[in-house]
C-alpha cells in the first residue's frame, strides 16, 4: 500500500462524515492506495472523512477513511486510503494534477512562467515514473 503526499501549498478541504462505512481491508493492496496530508485537527483511525480539492477541480469530492494519525508541531500528519477502486483511480488522477500544480507554483518562484500544459509535460518527464501505479 502507498500513499503520496499532497502538497500544502494546494488547499484540501477535509470534513468528518459518519454516514458512509467501507469494509476493512483483509489484504492490503499493491499500488497507490491514497494521500497523506498535513491538518490542524486530529482524527481516529477509522474514522471516514469527505475530501474536497476545489482548486484542481470544483467537482471533486470523495469519502475516504483514516488509516493513521500522528501528531506534528501545531498540527496532525494524516493517512487517507479510498477503498472503493474508482474513488481511488480518481483521487490518484487529481493528486497528480495538485503535484504538477505544485511544480508549476515552484517554477514561477524561480522566475520560470509556465503554463499549466508545459508544467505537465515537464513533470511527467521527471516525475510520472516515480509516482505510485494504481493497481486494481
């Protein structure tokens, strides 16, 4: 099972939700299995959350559940796994987005413009590879 950090530079609208149970996983699963992100508030193991990421895609929006959750300076590092296969193909689709966004974001601070498709281009040639597969 691998998770990929998101970004903190690219906004993640987290909510608890307490309407959805997924069953528990009795094998883990090979691949990209979801995200590990910074917040400022604590969540238990388990616990299912709702994931909004409006500034790569307004329509966005997944239920995933807690895996674990560690406590940082003056905030809570968190593992967010998406059992449903589809919800997991998608959140790895729109994490590679938010890493090329981020890329993109970098780029302009060294005094590189680049534009959305070239920071695509450019990222794929020097990351894609490295970036966890999605495995059914």
């Amino acid at each position: 099972m691998e998770f990929v950090a998101h970004p903190k530079d690219i906004p993640l609208h987290i909510e608890e939700v307490s309407t959805q149970s997924f069953q528990q996983n009795l094998l883990e699963r090979d691949g990209f299995a979801g995200i590990i992100c910074l917040t400022p508030q604590a969540y238990n193991p388990g616990q299912c959350v709702q994931l909004k990421l409006a500034e790569i895609d307004p329509n966005f929006c997944v239920i995933g559940r807690i895996v674990w959750c560690e406590k940082e300076v003056g905030e809570f590092r968190i593992a967010i796994e998406f059992p449903c296969k589809d919800d997991c193909y998608c959140v790895r689709m729109v994490e590679q987005l938010s890493h090329i966004e981020h890329y993109r974001r970098q780029a302009k601070q060294q005094g590189r413009r680049l534009n959305f498709n070239d920071a695509a281009a450019e990222w794929i040639q020097k990351f894609a590879a490295s970036f966890p597969a999605f495995i059914a």
